[in-house]
C-alpha cells in the first residue's frame, strides 16, 4: 500500500486526538530504521513508532517497544537534544 497524501491526512487526524499538546519524555531507537518516541498527553503515557525501512514503512502508536542498545547512535542523541527543550 502506497503511503501518500490520503493515507498521511489520516494517520494525521487518528494521532491528533491524542498526542497534540503533549511531551516528549523519551526518544529510543532500536535500529537504525526505527525511532520510538515516548509521549505523555492527556493523564497517557503514548509511544509512537516511526519506521522508515523500505519495506515496512510505517507510523503507529505501539504498547510493545524494542529493547535499546547500551550507547545511543548519534542520530538519537541529537533528536534527544533538540526534542527535550518542549
């Protein structure tokens, strides 16, 4: 299935209702196509998966996420960086 503007409008309009207005409080990224993002909103802890492998591309609030390597990847420290000002 294509990922275009159709189906980004309502990924966009299914994540609005619940993470607008919230804050970031952890950035992981278990592999290297692959960024988690753990998200407080509304009394909820959220984590959105945001992948970008080639062939599993996708965007998707999760309850299972993958364990994290020991050392950051430098990616991931500077989402971390300019992600936890808000």
């Amino acid at each position: 299935m294509a990922f275009d503007g159709i189906v980004a409008k309502q990924v966009v309009k299914e994540l609005q209702s619940c993470l607008v207005g919230g804050k970031v409080n952890r950035v992981m990224e278990p592999n290297k196509n692959e960024i988690y993002l753990d998200i407080y909103s509304h009394g909820k802890n959220y984590t959105l998966d945001c992948s970008i492998a080639s062939g599993n591309y996708r965007v998707h609030l999760t309850n299972s996420p993958k364990s994290n390597p020991m050392t950051p990847p430098h990616f991931c420290m500077v989402l971390r960086k300019h992600l936890s000002r808000f």
